[in-house]
C-alpha cells in the first residue's frame, strides 16, 4: 500500500520512534478545516506633510508700502478674511481716484463702460470687494488699502514687516491650511502589487491616541533608484488641527476581506519543500499524509489553496505523527 496509514497495529512502532506514550497516541487530536473571511495587514512608517493644495501665496498684484502689520508672527492661525496688513500704494491709490471720478462723471453724463472699466481695474489689482463699495458710498478715498487673508490657516512664511516696501507679484505670506494632511509613506517595488488591493488604511501617532482612519490613496508614478522606493500618499482629516508637518506616523495597511481555508500552524508540516497534512481516515485511528498547497496567514494559521476543502479533519499536531516507517516507506 503506497499511502501510509496509521493504523493501530504501528502504535508499538510509532511509540519507538517518537518516544510517545501510548495515551498520546490513543488521544490523537484533530481538527477540521475552517472558512474564514479576513484581510492581511501590514505595517509602514511616513511622515506629515502639508496637503500642497491647500498652500496659499499671499502675493499682491501691486506694490506699495506697508503702514500696519497685524500678520506679525510667523505660525500665527489666521481666518479667511482676516486682514493681514494695512499698506499704501501709489497705483491702488490712482485706480481709486479713477474709479471716484468715473462715478461724479457718470453720475450726469450716463457712460456704464468707463464705470465698468475703472471698477475692473480695481477688481484685478485685488482690492476687496467691501473696499471698492465704500468707495462710492462714503464718497471719500482712503490712501491705504488693506490686504485680506485669502483662507483660514498657519503663516509658515512671512517677508515682510512694519514699514516694508515690496514689488507686485513678492510673495508676502505663505498660509497652510491643515483641515487636512498628508501622510507619506516610502513603500518598496514589492509592495506595489499588494496595493492595488489595499484600501484601508490605519495611521497612529505618539502625540495623540486618536487612530485616523482613511480609504484616500495615491501612489507616485516615481521611483527613487538609490532605494527602490516608491512614495504612497495617503490624505487624513485634520479638523481639529492636531496633526503637523513632520510628524512621524505608523501605517498599518490592509487589503479588502477574502474567504480563505485555513489550519492551525500545527497541523501543517513542511518536508522538502512541499507541505503535508494527517487526514482522518476512513477506520478510527487510520491517518493518511497527504500533499497540500499552502502559505502563512500569520504566525499562527496557514491558508490552505488546494488539497483539502472545509470541514475535512486532520490531525492537529503533524509534528507528531511523522515517523521513521513514513520516511523508510519514501511517501515524502
């Protein structure tokens, strides 16, 4: 018979070769294969980075002169529409004397378009829209102007203070708004594959116990060839603004939930290369190996991809029911 059966006339030899008692063997211990559904996981390391799309330039399409600085201090949390700074320029200025005039003008000789004009000019050199009204209302101009923030967020940049002069188009202030983030995670070539299949991911920090949760991914179509890695981007919501650039975070990825067949670690025993199994046999106390694909869930379950189906039993310790008949016989 090629298959080997272990049958209750070998115990005296089986109690030999493993040094086991004969209680051991009259109460071998089985287990049945069992569906589950789960998901694999794993972990990475990243950092926070400004989400770049919600990075605003402060930069006036004029220059002039700076008269008051309330944006004094760089990190300041400023709201949108905030005023920033008070300042003075001579082409602002001459923009509303225009627009002024154009009105008393209009006022008795009806001409919509010069109006139009001079308030567009005012409207593309950026002056607020509360600005301009006043204009018209009080009748009167003020030589300054003020200068809005465009969205609520933290100066990480600022160039300028009381009494500065600057050119059109400088770069006055740098707002980073942080409702929400970026985290950027350095994967390997490896990993690409796995994910595809990815889509919920897991990020904790030292700062906080709060775990974020979130489904938003995108892999940079660049890979940096000193490491063989590739950049992940995940985005996180931050509304309470608890999270900032720099911060180290761990990542723990997973792929969706798949059905698998599965055995404990123990009843799975790998010999040359090739994995085995003790299925109960037709007769009590009759065991038959046989061959199986399988691979690590994790430390403790192997799945199962072929060979057995749920509900099949095998013996759970494998371990022990290898022998010296099994090896003398070449089944494996």
């Amino acid at each position: 018979m090629k298959n080997l059966k272990f049958i209750l006339l070998f115990l005296p030899l089986l109690v030999l070769a493993k040094e086991a008692s004969v209680e051991q063997l009259f109460s071998v211990q089985t287990v049945k294969v069992q569906k589950i559904k789960t998901s694999h996981s794993k972990k990475n390391y990243g950092f926070v980075k400004a989400n770049e799309a919600r990075v605003y330039d402060v930069s006036p399409r004029f220059g002039g002169f700076v008269e008051k600085l309330y944006a004094d201090k760089i990190y300041t949390y400023v709201k949108k529409g905030e005023p920033l700074a008070v300042v003075y320029s001579p082409e602002v200025y001459k923009a509303k004397e225009d627009y002024v005039n154009s009105y008393k003008y209009t006022k008795n000789r009806p001409n919509k378009g010069m109006l139009k004009s001079a308030k567009l000019k005012l409207s593309l050199l950026e002056v607020a829209p509360n600005e301009i009204s006043k204009l018209i209302k009080e009748k009167k101009m003020s030589p300054n102007t003020t200068i809005y923030a465009p969205k609520s967020g933290y100066i990480f940049i600022k160039n300028i203070n009381e009494s500065s002069a600057f050119n059109a188009k400088a770069n006055l202030f740098e707002i980073v708004n942080l409702d929400d983030v970026w985290v950027e995670v350095q994967v390997f070539e490896d990993d690409v594959k796995w994910l595809k299949y990815a889509d919920d991911f897991r990020v904790s920090f030292k700062t906080t116990d709060k775990t974020y949760e979130t489904h938003s991914k995108f892999l940079y179509p660049n890979l940096n060839p000193k490491e063989a890695t590739l950049t992940l981007r995940l985005t996180l919501k931050n509304r309470d603004n608890t999270l900032f650039p720099g911060m180290y975070a761990d990542v723990i990825s997973k792929d969706r939930p798949k059905e698998y067949l599965t055995l404990p670690q123990s009843a799975v025993i790998l010999k040359d290369g090739k994995y085995y199994v003790f299925v109960v046999g037709e007769f009590e106390g009759e065991y038959e190996p046989i061959e199986v694909d399988a691979k690590p869930l994790d430390n403790k379950t192997y799945i199962i991809t072929s060979g057995l189906n749920a509900g099949d039993e095998v013996v759970n310790n494998a371990l022990f029911m290898m022998d010296s008949d099994a090896q003398i016989n070449g089944l494996y």
